[in-house]
C-alpha cells in the first residue's frame, strides 16, 4: 500500500490560493505553455485578485468556469482542504465538521460536501477500466427502516427502506446503484451494464438471479443465505458483505442518517474511497483530476 498524503504534505503543495488555481488551470488546460483561447505560446500570467490568467495577447483564461469552485465565494484553499479531508478520512465527512474545519456556514459546508461527492460519483465511473470481470459478487442490501429482507423481497417498501445493488470484483472496483425494486426489470440491466458477460457471478439464491443470469451468458454460482449456507468454496458475498457494514456504519457514525434521494452519492463517495484503497497517496490527485471532467452541477 503506497504511504498516506499527510496534511502536512497537502498544505506544502497547496499553501495559498494562488497554488490551488495553478492546479485548476492544469488540470484543464495542461502545463498551459500556450493560450487555450488564441494558442499563442508563452507562460499564461496571473490577474491579480482575480481567478484568472491572461496570455500575451491579452485573452483572459477563467480556469474556475464551469467547474464546482465557479461562482463560489468559499476560498480554493479550503475547497481543497475539504477534498483532502474526504480522500483523508475513512468515514468521510460531515456537513457538521466541515463547517467547524473550514469555519463557514452549515449551508456552504453542506454544499461543498456534496459537490464533493459529485466528483467522486464520476471518477467512480470512470475508475473502472471498462466493466467488472473475472468474479464479480452481487447482492443488494437494504439501508433505513424496518422491514426484514425477505418482506421487501416479496412485497417491496417503498417509503422506509432504500434498496442498493452492489456489485464488486474480486480484489477490484466495486459498484453500487440505488435501485427502486429487487425486481429483475431493475437488478438485471445494471448487472449487464456493469459486468462483463462470461463473467463468473456469486450472489445469494434471489430467484431473478438464479433465473436470468446464466441465461444471460454469466457463470452462476450461489449460496443459500435463507439456509444459513454462507460460503462454499469461492462461492460467497462477503466482499460486498465487508462494503455493506462499512458503508451502514459511516453513514451512521458520520452523518447520523442519509435521506434516500440522497443515497447514491454516499454510494459513490464511499466506492470512490474503496477503489482506491490501493494508493492512498494518490487519491486527492485522483480526485482533483475529476475536476476537469465534471460539469458544475448548480447547488441544491
Ligand atoms: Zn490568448
């Protein structure tokens, strides 16, 4: 496991905001030898007091336009320490401790949270070198409210318990989706857009999984959780299972509860920090580099 970024290294390599904008205007831009706008080469040069740079001819760059720092008020330093703090910590973190970190607002904290996390739904995507293979765990779990599984199986719950199907390669990335049903018009188009076919597929004995997937061109196998059967062989979910407490027990210990509509980018944020466990050295470059490929998504 490569080492960690410490704080310590992340406030040497961002000591100011000029420093965070230069990373913003390369991460889009590149080294930015020559203008984007008109190509003439030469260094770009800082406007003073301004999020921006202009080229010899005078074109003005805004590195910041359309990202998630556009139009915010909230200094780069502490945009980036807060991505640091949610590559940093295993858990994530809260709107709450944001706000005590940064000292702004719980509104603004709340908000930079979820711009975050935005980012890291799409490097969750785009992380996956193509989709899973090889073997690939299935299940779903059940986050919120009362019901037992087998209920929701059998009669759905639409208005206590979130349903997410996860799905994971083993030792590779995982994937989670929020999902309305356990029905196979929900669960079997996310397993074909997101595992290979010809994969091999362990899950539990859920009859639409038992039915489609071999039919589907998988390699099924499955153990018989409703008879205490949790392993047999290789076959098992305990990958997922190890996600699942991880993510129930974050949100718990962190942000107390998570409303459905916001679910999936908890999700996200957590398989962001799980597909990268591998190089947590690596992780705020990573996140940062998502930068450039998002979209600013207005604040909610
Ligand atoms: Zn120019």
């Amino acid at each position: 496991m490569a080492d960690k970024y410490t704080r310590k290294q992340f406030q040497a390599q961002y000591p100011d905001d000029a420093a965070c904008l230069l990373a913003i205007l390369e991460r889009r831009y590149g080294n930015a030898e020559a203008c984007p706008k008109c190509g003439i080469v030469g260094k770009l040069t800082r406007i003073e007091g301004r999020r921006a740079f202009a080229c010899k001819e005078g074109c003005h760059i805004y590195p910041c336009a359309g990202t998630i720092f556009d139009h915010s008020p909230t200094p780069l330093t502490d945009w980036f320490y807060a991505m640091y703090l949610m590559t940093a910590t295993r858990n994530g973190v809260s709107a709450k401790e944001l706000q005590r970190q940064l000292g702004v607002t719980y509104k603004c904290a709340w908000r930079i949270g979820h711009q975050l996390r935005i980012l890291m739904n799409a490097r969750a995507k785009a992380q996956q070198d193509g989709p899973l293979s090889g073997h690939v765990e299935v299940d779903e779990t059940f986050i919120g409210g009362r019901k037992s599984r087998t209920q929701i199986r059998r009669h759905g719950d639409k208005h206590s318990k979130a349903i997410v199907l996860g799905m994971v390669e083993r030792c590779g990335n995982f994937v989670g989706k929020v999902v309305k049903s356990t029905g196979k018009m929900r669960l079997i188009p996310e397993v074909m857009e997101n595992v290979a076919i010809g994969s091999r597929i362990s899950s539990d004995e859920w009859n639409v999984y038992k039915r489609f997937l071999p039919s589907l061109g998988y390699k099924h196998s499955y153990v018989t959780h409703s008879a205490g059967e949790y392993v047999r062989g290789d076959v098992h979910t305990n990958t997922l299972e190890g996600f699942w407490s991880h993510l129930k027990r974050g949100i718990r210990s962190t942000h107390v509860s998570v409303s459905k509509q916001h679910l999936q980018k908890y999700v996200d944020e957590f398989a962001f920090r799980f597909n990268n466990r591998d190089q947590p050295a690596d992780m705020f470059r990573r996140l940062l580099a998502q930068v450039s490929k998002v979209p600013h998504v207005a604040a909610e």
